[in-house]
C-alpha cells in the first residue's frame, strides 16, 4: 500500500488554528446581534422584528461569499483569499459600530454576511487538507467549535462590557479579527492539496461541481436542515428565556456561556466519535441526544433544568456539525474543494435564512415553546433520514501517494 504523503505538524497545527480563529471571530461578529435585539431596536426607534431581520439578510448574503472566495481559493491557493476574507469582515464589522440609523446598519450587515461566507468553505478546506487523515475526525469538531466559541464571546462581551461600554464597541470590537491575517501570512502553508489538484480556470472549477450535481444538491438539501439545527436552536434562545421564563439579560449571557461551552465539548467528543463509527453514524447519535432533550431544552422549568438542557441540547447540535467540516471535505471534487463545501454550507444558509423570522411568527401563534420545539423535531428527523440514506467518503485520501509520484516519475 503507498505511503500517504502527510502534512508536517507544524503545517496542520497552524492551518486547523486560522480555521478556528476566523471561524470564532466570524462568529462573535454575528451573535453579537442575537444579544443586542432590544438595544438596537430603541436605538434605531424600530421593531425588535426589523432587528431579528437584519440577522436574516446577513445569512441570505452568505452564498455569494462562498462562491467568490470560494473560487479564489481553488485557482490561487488557500492563504491569500482566507487572508482577503478576514480584512474584509473586519473592516464591516467594524463600520457597523458607527452606523447612523437602520438602514446604514440593515446594508452593513448583509455585506458582512458576504465575509462571513466566504471564511468556512476556505478556512475548512485548509485545515482539512493539512490534517492527517487519522486526525480528521477531532480537528473537525475543533474547528467547527469556533463557532460555538464564538457565540460563547459574544455572550461574555453581552454580559460584562456591554453594560459599560455599550453596544457600538460591541462592533468596533470587530476589527481585531484583522490581525488573524498577519498570523496567516507569516505561519500558515499553503495546501499540498491545493498544489497537486489546482485547476486550470475558473470555468474549469465551475464545470467539475456541475459534474457533481446530484451530490452537490444532495449537500445543499443536507446543509439547509442542518441550518434549521443550528439556527432554530441559537439564534432566538436567548430571546426565548427573557419573554417565556423571565430571566435576566444578565442571567440569560450566563446560560447563553454554557450551553456554548456544551457544544464545544459536543463538537469533538462526536467529531472524533465520527472518525470511529463513520461519519453519517456520528451524527445521527448526536442528532439522538438532540431529540431526547427536546422536552427539557423546550418545556423544562427551573434554572438547573434549563441550563443541563440547554447545556446537552448545544452538545447534540453542535456535535452534529462537529462532522461537517471532515464530512463535506471528503465528499467534495479535489479540484473544488474550495468552493464545493463552502457553496453548499452557504447555499443551504440562504434557503434556511427565514429561520429566525420564521420562528418568531410560529411564536406568536403557537407560543414560543411549541414554535422552537415543533420545529426542530421535524429538522431532527428529517437530517437522519437524509444522513441514513445518503453516502460517506471515510477517510478518503485528499493527495497523492509518494509511490504514485514516483512511478509516474519513472515512467
């Protein structure tokens, strides 16, 4: 059997961290709206359901991220557009924080939904292709747990410097992310994937993820559900403890810090679960322990209550996702795995993008219990149908052997 040619440690190390870092910091820069619905809405004298928008326009801007960047990393390389991508979210977010009324804010934010997609798809493809394929599984939970972690700062800053500073720091804050770029400049390879598969053209990269149609729309269905998992979840939570449980804006950034500290540990106990029993098997068992906590994450009361569930409800969702990045890298063409991951996660963000206001109208006529907890029952069941019967690549190798290259060298 040939030898793998494997990435240096150094090399895996430092892709997987500016993964994980633009992930995070992209992250923050989204959630930091989820903590700020009320806030703003006063400031801009709007609805809190004009706010709750804002957070739909960032997501439905998303695809067109992924498919830019996404693109400008299978013909030029990985670093460069992750590079490009992280000063150009900074530089958004950032402007947020000095934005002068509701429009202004309402146009930045769907710009930044444009950074935000297109740091995934290049940040996953890389640190994926630097990581030993016997490492795949954990790394991907790590690197997904950005997110999570992400969320986890939002809720710090919410808690702690919002109520001193107040919410245009919140965005200014934003613009650190910037210096993730001089990290990737000076540490991070590029990807020996990348080298050996790159295309010839745009049009070249565009034509294979044609090719694959069937498994890229089988993706993007996969991705939308997994959307409904995360954001149905997340997104209108914290809202949701202040109106049916009456909890503290305070109390609710605690609760908000440990269900996220519950989905990082969730994403690599099943993203590593995955590297053992198969991807699809991973994520259904985290989608299992997702659905067992419904009554309790849904309908519990008390504070322990709420915060276990809550706490085990993020493990089972985000340990899902912890499979994701490993599992679209390894079903994705190596001459587009730039662009094929990210275009589907985003594509399935675009069609999953009403999920915040979809849930807040099913709140008002059903109650915000059965609105949350009816609607992730159906997108729980409806991603382990579409995991059971869909397809994996385990393991699959991303380069050439050594004993291939010399053959061919021989020859």
């Amino acid at each position: 059997m040939a030898d793998i040619v494997q990435p240096k440690r150094s090399g895996t190390h430092h892709a997987v961290l500016a993964g994980f870092l633009g992930w995070t910091l992209d992250a923050f820069d989204f959630f930091i709206v989820v903590f700020l619905f009320d806030t703003l809405a006063h400031q801009f004298g709007v609805t809190k359901k004009e706010i709750v928008w804002t957070t739909t326009a960032t997501l439905a801007m998303r695809p067109l991220g992924a498919l830019l960047f996404g693109l400008l990393a299978d013909r030029y390389g990985r670093r460069i557009p992750l590079m490009a991508n992280v000063i150009y979210f900074s530089i958004i977010e950032l402007l947020c924080g000095f934005s002068p009324n509701f429009t202004v804010f309402l146009i930045l934010r769907a710009l930044f939904g444009v950074g935000m997609g297109g740091e995934w798809g290049v940040g996953a493809s890389l640190a994926m292709e630097a990581a030993p394929v016997r490492w795949r599984g954990i790394l991907s939970g790590i690197l997904q747990s950005g997110y999570s972690i992400g969320y986890l700062l939002a809720a710090i800053a919410a808690r702690f410097l919002l109520p001193v500073w107040g919410w245009r720091p919140m965005f200014w804050i934003g613009a650190l992310p910037a210096l993730l770029a001089l990290y990737i400049r000076t540490k991070v390879p590029e990807s020996e994937a990348w080298k050996q598969h790159r295309a010839a053209s745009t049009a070249q990269v565009l034509r294979i993820v044609a090719k694959e149609w069937k498994r890229f729309a089988y993706l993007v269905v996969l991705m939308t559900f997994m959307m409904f998992l995360s954001h149905g979840t997340q997104d209108l939570y914290p809202d949701f403890l202040k109106e049916v449980h009456k909890i503290s804006a305070a109390m609710v950034a605690n609760i908000a810090m440990i269900y996220n500290v519950g989905a990082v540990v969730g994403a690599i106990i099943f993203g590593h679960l995955s590297q053992v029993a198969g991807r699809r098997k991973g994520m259904i068992a985290a989608l299992g322990l997702s659905l067992l906590l419904i009554p309790f994450w849904a309908f519990g009361s008390g504070l322990g209550t709420i915060i276990v569930a809550s706490f085990l409800m993020q493990a089972g969702v985000q340990g899902a996702w912890g499979v994701i990045p490993v599992h679209l890298n390894e079903l994705s063409a190596d001459a587009a795995r730039g662009l094929m991951p990210g275009l589907a996660y985003q594509l399935g963000i675009l069609l999953a993008s009403p999920t915040n206001s979809l849930q807040y109208a099913l709140h008002i006529r059903f109650g915000y219990q059965w609105a949350i907890a009816g609607f992730e029952i159906v997108t729980i069941l409806t991603l382990a149908t579409l995991l059971w019967i869909g397809t994996e690549a385990h393991g699959r190798s991303f380069v050439r052997s050594v004993q291939a290259d010399s053959s061919h060298s021989a020859a």
